[in-house]
C-alpha cells in the first residue's frame, strides 16, 4: 500500500471512504471518487496504485477517526457512550458513522462469488 501524503491524494482517500460507508467498496467506481474529490478521473493514478488501494486506505482512515472519536468521547464521559456508538443516526448518515456498520449493510448488494459476498 502506497501511503498518500499529497493534499489531493488525501482529499481522495476522504471522499472514497464516504462513499464506502454508504454504499460499499464493490459499488463504488474510481470515477465517483474522483468527481466527488473535485478531480479529474485520469489523474487518479498520479496520487494512488489501484482502487484496492483506496479502499484498503479509506477504511484504515475510518477506523481512525472512530477510534479518535471514542476516544475523545470516553474521555469526557463514558456513561452513555453505547447510545451514541449506536445510535440509528449512524444507520441513516453512513458517510459519517460507525464503519462497521457501513459495509455491512453493503453485503447484499454483493454478486455471488465475490469477496463482499463471503464476508
């Protein structure tokens, strides 16, 4: 995996991973992720290797920030921290929510065969 350190190259890692969340890795074409990074389809290979690359990068980036937020989170107050890691907002705003749940809800869009579909 190559570690993306440009500004475009992160903008494209943020977009992937929204669009990840909301519809999973396997229904999102490199074109989409592009155009919603404000970016040339061609120019995708001057900041990452291949679209595996992206996913595998965009989902270490939501792990993050779920870390980072629980964190942040059970610093301040771990009562009730359940209710909010599992609250039906993360099921309606999958861009910004919980990133298990995300894919998850992705699997049955998955084709028969595929690795989604043996998840």
């Amino acid at each position: 995996m190559l570690a993306t350190r440009s500004r475009r190259g992160q903008r494209v890692i943020s977009e992937a991973a929204a669009a990840i969340r909301r519809k999973g890795p396997e229904r999102v074409p490199v074109s989409e992720i592009m155009a919603a990074a404000g970016l040339a389809h061609g120019g995708f290979y001057a900041h990452l290797r291949s679209k595996d690359d992206v996913v595998a990068q965009a989902i270490g980036r939501m792990f993050d920030a779920a870390y980072a937020n629980l964190l942040a989170r059970t610093e301040s107050r771990a009562r009730g921290l359940h209710r909010q890691r599992l609250a039906p907002s993360h099921c309606v705003d999958l861009a910004n929510g919980c990133p298990i749940a995300a894919p998850s809800g992705a699997l049955h869009h998955a084709g028969r065969g595929s690795a989604m579909s043996h998840a």
